[in-house]
C-alpha cells in the first residue's frame, strides 16, 4: 500500500489502517453511539461490540477475554504495571496506595522509553533499578538476568520483541525464572503481537502490554493482559469501567478496530508472517550485496521477521532520513519516539557502546500492504542513496603548488 507514491517502510512506527478494520469501526463512529456502561438497550450494542473485541484479542494472545483491560496504547499499559506492581509488598500486603520505598526492579537498556522513562523516574524516588546490558547481537544474558534477582525485587520487565533492530528476547524462559524467583513478570511485546505466535496461557508471563496501530489497528487504543492470579492495582481510578480496573468511559470504535484487528492478524497470520520475512530477507540480501560496508544489526540474534536495521559505513542516518524521504521512501533511524532527538539510539549504543553504528543506521520494517513492486523500488533507491551521500562526505584532495 502506499501513500500518494510514498513508499512505506516504516511498519514498526505505525501501520496503515486496514480497510476491514476501518468498515468495521464506522458504525459505532456514527450509528451506534450508546454508552456501553448504560443500561438501556441501545447502549448494549456498544457493550456487545466491546465484548466481542475482547473475544477477538484473547483469540490472538491464547488466554481469556476476561484477562484483558482495554487501555489507550502500549505506554499507558506500561506505566500501569509498574504502578501497579509498586502498590502492593512482595508477599501480597497492600501498600496504601503509596509507592514503595525500596522496591528493586530488573530492566534492560534497550527497553522502549516507556518502559524506560518510568523506570528511571522511580530512581529519582527512593527505588531501585537494574538496567540490564546486552551483546552485540542485542541479546540479553539469562544467567546474569537472573543473579540480579534479588529478595527485594518487585518486578522484572522486558520486551519481547525490541521496535529498533527486532530482536526477540526469551521471554518465555525468563518468566518461568521469574516464577521460580517469586517475582513478577511483564513484556511489553508492542512490537511482537501479531508477528509472532503468542500463547499467553502456556507461559508463567504476568503481564503483557500491546498498542492496535502496531497490526494494522486504530492509534490511541491498546490492552493490558493480566494473569488471573497475579493481583493488580489500577493506574486510572473512575467510574469502574473494565470491571474496576481501568476507569473511563470506553472508546468503543477504537476498541471494534483493535479486536478486529486482531481477528485479521490470526487469520493471515502464517500466510503473513512468511510474506514478511521473505521481503525482509530479499531486501537485505540486496543491501549486503550492493552497499559495501553495510551489515545487520542484530543478525546473529533471532528476530520478528518484519524488521530490518541495518549500519552504513561513511554516512549520518540523519542525512540518509532526509535524502530518502525526497525519494518518497520512508523509514527510521530507531524509534519513532526519539524522532527529532540529537541523540544517538540508546539500542544501538547499548549493543556497540564503543562504536558509532547508532548514528550510521537506519531501520526499514515491513508490513502486509508492502508489494514485492515496492521492495524492488527500494532496492534500486537506497543504495544510491548511500553512494550519493558517501561521495558528499569524501574528503576532498588537496591542490599542491607546483
């Protein structure tokens, strides 16, 4: 799919509204405009919609409808976790609604920033916070994950799958040594629902966050998944929406559009996943063969079949940005989130700290509207592009006096 002649390449930051999933948010745009919360029968066909968009996600995430809480998005999700996880004691009291003093809690430091932000705030207020490093693959060690356990952790929190170079953690494993620990576990897996097979009822995860506009859903939208045996305390307190644990008034078309959605993400997902990984792999081949001094960051790590961040030698990825979007091709240098930062990505940086791959990369990620046609005319671009912006950045020789 593309956008008046762009080509878009830049999955990982948004993806393009599907059109069934657009149909099916229309009428509650419009037609069905009840309130689910009230109790009149018109207002029921909201409630009905909202109930089924619950059946639809649990459906992709294999676990129940009643273990997920609608929220606005991957960040609120996030944050209601770690507030969440705050309020109560390890073994189960209640902290009167107060944060708590001493808490430890394991990360790593190639987290998105709304993981990130909140863990590094929390420092600043009396807790503490283990940022785990990783390889230059951008894997993270299990065995040194798991000395940082100690009694007084609260919560260990990582992604499963990272929104810059697409490498997958082992999520799985870590939360059964999270279980054997006693300590809670979350993922926010933004980047990996519906990319990858998730079973959430054959896995010790606690917690598991998801944005809609990541698998072709609507922005402003996401859930929370929230083991039934793991206690949790709500980040927004209101009129008792999502049985007490998330207050506000539902977004209902949004919600119709996330649990659609997610029906169209089980439906293609084998057919989709190996499209992906077949352009993805297509594309990089091309880059490694065409541009001397490229190579993939994270290629010895497993990875979403999606996404592809590859290292330039000899260019800025600042100056790469702006000459490929005046060839209508968009991507990232990372995270769209640091969009307009000077600084270089803290992903990058953390798997190569001595290096300068975090400002010579950029991330091109894939999606189901992509066309093979699309790839071709990508292929045939950015190479240029790479030479064109090398030959700029040569030194250029010096006259000398004869």
């Amino acid at each position: 799919m593309t956008t008046d002649k762009f080509i878009y390449l830049d999955n990982n930051a948004t993806t393009p509204l599907d059109p069934e999933v657009i149909e099916e948010m229309l009428p509650f745009l419009t037609k069905y405009y009840g309130n689910p919360s009230s109790g009149y029968g018109f207002a029921a066909m909201a409630r009905k919609a909202v109930d089924l968009a619950r059946e639809r996600l649990a459906a992709l995430l294999g676990c129940e409808p009643s273990e997920i809480i609608f929220t606005s998005g991957g960040t609120e999700s996030n944050n209601a976790v770690i507030h969440s996880v705050l309020q109560f004691e390890p073994r189960g009291k209640f902290a009167t609604g107060r944060i708590r003093r001493g808490g430890h809690i394991v990360t790593s430091a190639v987290e998105h920033s709304a993981v990130l932000r909140p863990c590094q705030d929390l420092e600043k207020r009396s807790c503490t916070v283990t940022f785990l490093g990783v390889d230059r693959h951008g894997n993270v060690d299990l065995a040194e994950l798991e000395a940082a356990i100690r009694p007084e952790t609260v919560l260990v929190s990582i992604l499963w799958a990272n929104n810059e170079t697409g490498v997958l953690f082992p999520v799985e494993k870590i939360a059964e040594i999270c279980r054997q620990k006693g300590v809670l576990f979350h993922t926010d897996a933004v980047q990996a629902v519906g990319k990858i097979p998730i079973c959430l009822r054959d896995t010790a995860i606690n917690f598991l966050s998801l944005s809609a506009h990541k698998f072709h859903g609507p922005k402003g939208v996401g859930a929370l998944y929230v083991n039934p045996q793991t206690r949790f305390s709500p980040l927004i307190a209101g009129g008792g929406q999502e049985n007490g644990r998330r207050g506000g008034t539902e977004n209902v078309a949004s919600i119709v559009g996330l649990g659609k959605a997610a029906e169209l993400a089980l439906k293609y997902f084998e057919q989709g996943k190996c499209n992906l990984r077949s352009m993805r792999d297509r594309f990089e081949k091309a880059m490694l063969e065409t541009v001397s001094g490229a190579s993939v960051n994270g290629a010895g790590a497993s990875r979403i079949p999606n996404t592809s961040s590859l290292s330039f030698e000899g260019i800025e990825s600042s100056g790469a940005l702006l000459l490929l979007d005046r060839n209508r091709i968009c991507c990232s240098a990372g995270s769209a989130c640091r969009t307009g930062s000077q600084e270089a990505s803290h992903v990058l940086r953390a798997m190569n700290p001595n290096g300068d791959g975090a400002r010579r990369s950029l991330r091109f990620s894939f999606g189901r509207f992509n066309t093979e046609s699309e790839i071709d005319r990508a292929i045939e671009i950015v190479p240029k592009v790479i030479e064109k912006l090398r030959q700029k950045s040569a030194p250029k020789p010096v006259a000398t006096a004869l």
